[in-house]
C-alpha cells in the first residue's frame, strides 16, 4: 500500500509523462524540426489550452509530491487548500473544509481548535501537530453582547453602518472597522482583524499586503481591489 508521500510522487511522475508524450507528439505532426527561435505553434487538432492545462497539472502534482521536511511547518491559519494537502492524512475534501470553516469562523489559533472540523479526530491532531503552526487569533467567545436582548441594536447599527456605505473607495489605512466592512466580501468580523493586522504591524504598503490578515485570501483581496486606496 503506499503511502501519501508516495502517490502524490507516482502522480507527478504519471502527469509528467503524459505532458512528454503530448509534447513529442505535436512535434512530430509538425513535420519536423522548428527552425531555431522560431514560436511553437500546435497543430490542426491540438489546442494549445490542452497543453497549457497539462502543464498546469504537471506543476500542480509537482507542488503536491513536495513532501514536508524535518522541521517544515504549514501554517493552518493562513495556507491555501493546496498547500494544507502537503500535510499528512490530509486530503483535498478535508483541506477545503478546513478552509471552509476558518473563513466561516475564524482562525483557528491552536491544533486543539482543529477539532471542530469534520474529520479531525484526536489521533489525526497528534499526527498534525508535528506539521502544523497557528498564527491566527481566534475569536473571542460570545459575550453579553450577544445575548439574544443585545440583537435588535446590534442589527439596527449593522444597518446604519450599510446605509452609510458609498460607492468610493476606502483608504484601509485610515479607515475604521465601520468603513472597512463596507469592502466586498468583508464583513464585521475581517473589518475588525484588518484594524487588528494594521495596528500590531503597521499600514499595508500594497494590495497583496491585505493577504496577511487571517481570512483574507488571494480571492478575497482581488475582489477589493478596485475599491481600495492605498498610500
């Protein structure tokens, strides 16, 4: 039976095979050498996203068939589905219920906090606790401010503050969390970490800078790019 390490290498080697011989292939129904410097145009019958997507394939599987060196951590508060995959025991379903559930409700913070995701048993977090690192601050519990008298208010300010909401842009250094939840795809909760984030280290210089903010993915950040303003 072979281990994850060892099928995520055979698909690498199988995707890298396959790409070879498409790649053979379309030269050889070219009718011979290109002359030198010459683009590589495929054939009739051939398209060129066909190889494009092997390719991708190809760097995705070499990506995946990396495997995790003595000492190497994966930080589970920020990484991708693709690279939680490079833990043990950790597949692509479970990567991205993970992901799923740290946008839904925060980082995790600690390998303990892993428990609430379907799947993680006590034995898989000892597994993981070798490989896994936590930068994220996880959520406060629910307080008195969010007994079910305190609602009403807390909805009645919720909809003042997206009244408020212009279609302008929004200086994230300046702003506060009012200003910042009106950004597409954050809420009240990302709106709080982005003042978080920028208060213990400081304005963002660029936009990719927003993708250290727990929950605020590559995805996320493109979506408020055209409604940010930065120095």
């Amino acid at each position: 039976m072979f281990t994850k390490d060892e099928r995520r290498a055979l698909l690498f080697l199988l995707t890298v095979t396959a790409l070879g011989g498409t790649v053979r292939a379309v030269r050889a129904g070219g009718g011979g050498a290109s002359a030198p410097g010459a683009p590589f145009v495929p054939p009739p019958g051939i398209a060129a996203g066909d190889i494009e997507r092997q390719a991708a394939l190809s760097r995705r599987a070499e990506a995946l068939a990396r495997p995790l060196v003595p000492g190497e951590k994966v930080d589970v508060d920020r990484a991708e589905a693709a690279e939680l995959e490079r833990l043990p025991r950790v597949g692509p379903a479970l990567a991205r219920r993970i992901v799923d559930d740290r946008d839904s409700n925060g980082p995790f913070g600690s390998i303990g906090a892993l428990a609430r995701v379907s799947g993680i048993g006590p034995a898989m977090r000892r597994d993981l606790g070798r490989w896994a690192t936590f930068s994220g601050v996880p959520r406060a519990a629910p307080g008195p401010a969010d007994s079910a008298a305190a609602r009403p208010a807390r909805a009645a300010g919720t909809s003042k503050a997206a009244g408020a909401c212009g279609p302008g842009p929004v200086e994230v250094n300046r702003a506060d969390a009012v200003e910042l939840a009106c950004l597409p795809g954050v809420g009240p909760g990302l709106a709080a970490r982005i003042v978080a984030e920028r208060t213990a280290h400081g304005p963002f210089r660029e936009v990719q800078d927003l993708e250290r903010v727990p929950g605020l993915g590559r995805a996320r950040v493109a979506l408020m790019r055209d409604r940010i303003l930065l120095p």
